[in-house]
C-alpha cells in the first residue's frame, strides 16, 4: 500500500484515479472499446502521470483482449455496476485536501430519463449506464445513475482540489454545470481551464499493463 506521509508525518499531495468502462456484453447492442479506454487511461496515469498503481481503480465489465485469449473471471468488486460505481466514487473524493489531484472517466452509455424536479427545464435529465442497468429495481425502473448524483459527489471536494473529468459518453456535459461556450469549448461554472491536452500511446503498451490492475 503506498504512503502519503513526508519523514515527518505531515501529508503528502495526493494523485487519485477512477477509470470507468462499461462494455455492456450481456446487450443486444454492447460497445467494444470502452473497457479497452478505462485501462488505457489507467495505464496513461501510473506510466506517464506519476499516479500510483495503488491509487488507480478500474471497473470494467468486459476484459480487454488479451494475446492468450483465454477468457478472464472479474473479481465482482470490479465490475462498474451500479453500487460500486458509487462507491468508488465516494471514495475517489473520501478525504480530498488542498493540493490533491483526481481524475474520472467513464466510457460508455448515457441516457435520458423522466425529469421529476425538472433540473434541466427540459421534463428530462441525464443519466449514465452502469453494467447493470437493465436489472429493474423494485419500482420498475432501469438501475441508472442521474449525472446530477455524479456531479454533487465530484463537486463535493474542498477548493484547491484539481479534478479532472472525462466523459466519453452522451449529454457529458451534463455532469458539469455548464455555463456558457467559447471557441467550440464548453465553460464550466466556477472552474478555470488549465490545459487541453491529448495522449497517444502505442496498443502494446497496453496490453503489458493490463494485468496490473486487476
């Protein structure tokens, strides 16, 4: 387990990563690279980044191809469903300080769902896909999470915080309070635009790194 204290006790700058995939195997109609993206982000962190391995978690529903090919079990605490997609959440944030940097990403579906309290003036709201969304809750409803209970969790943390957020999804940018746009880029409320930026690394790297995360 990695230590976060100086020689002298005092805290260290924390870096802390949760990388989401839902592939959706089990559907009709699943994707096919969006657990492929949750370990690359992952990998692009701990090699490129100076992130730990032990303060990087993955869930995916779907291992990535592997050169051996043969089929992989997922440890149930690593699937994203939806209580553990909550989870991880609360605890990417759990005792964030000044100076800390986190980072999320979610790769796969979203959807729009009856709006109750009408947040976006629209009669609808947005919500992610976990990889049990088709599992009906006792009321009938699909087992979603609204980009609002993403937002309130991810915006919880105290001011000084660096978050990073990426939403390879549909109505992202609901997960943020957008505030207006320039130049083609969406503005976020009370954020300030540090740095655009994209990585690019070989499909090999990769596939070396995978096993490290499990």
């Amino acid at each position: 387990m990695s230590s976060n204290l100086h020689n002298d006790g005092v805290r260290m700058k924390r870096k802390r990563a949760l990388c989401v995939g839902c592939n959706y195997p089990a559907s009709a109609t699943p994707l096919r690279g969006a657990c492929a993206d949750a370990f690359l982000a992952a990998h692009t962190l701990q090699s490129l980044l100076d992130f730990s391995v032990e303060d990087i978690c993955v869930l995916y529903d779907e291992h990535p191809p592997l050169e051996s090919g043969r089929p992989l079990q997922i440890d149930p605490i690593r699937l994203p469903t939806r209580m553990n997609l909550l989870r991880a959440l609360r605890w990417l944030v759990q005792d964030a300080r000044d100076g800390d940097i986190l980072f999320f990403s979610f790769s796969g579906r979203a959807c729009q769902v009856d709006d109750l309290d009408g947040y976006e003036g629209e009669g609808f709201s947005s919500a992610v896909l976990p990889s049990d969304y088709s599992n009906e809750t006792e009321q009938g409803a699909l087992r979603v999470i609204p980009t609002q209970n993403i937002r309130d969790v991810l915006l919880s943390v105290p001011p000084g915080v660096t978050l990073h957020l990426l939403m390879d999804t549909d109505y992202a940018t609901d997960v943020v309070d957008v505030s207006g746009v320039s130049d083609g880029r969406a503005l976020v409320a009370g954020l300030k635009q540090s740095v655009m930026c994209g990585l690019t690394l070989p499909w090999k790297l990769f596939l070396d790194h995978t096993g490290k995360y499990d």
